[in-house]
C-alpha cells in the first residue's frame, strides 16, 4: 500500500517556518511529504531541517485590495 502524500504550498519559503516539527512528525507518522514554494534559501533550508522533498515553483506575490 502506497503512503498518503501531504503536500503544503505556501507563496514564499518562509512561510513553512510555521510548521516547524509538523511535517517531520507526519513524515515519521507515515506520510509523503512534500512542500512547494518559490524558490528561496528558506525553501531548502527549511525542507532539510525537516527531512522532506521539496519543489521550487515560481510564484507571482502581489498585494490585493
């Protein structure tokens, strides 16, 4: 049977800071995870730390109104 996969997107890397010791313990639970954001050191950084995958995707921030 194949894992569940758990994927978070967030607009910039940073943004995962947030869930620090989250998604490692849902990996050490049983689950693909993965995090997509743009790409940026806090991205990698933050993924590795983790011990999760990771996918840079380019991603257009503006502010709203």
């Amino acid at each position: 049977m194949r894992p569940l996969r758990l994927v978070h997107v967030a607009s910039v890397g940073q943004s995962l800071r947030f869930l620090t010791g989250q998604l490692r313990f849902m990996q050490q639970q049983g689950f693909e995870v993965t995090a997509v954001s743009s790409p940026d050191d806090h991205l990698q950084t933050f993924c590795k730390s983790e011990g999760i995958h990771f996918h840079p995707v380019a991603m257009k921030r503006a502010i709203t109104q």
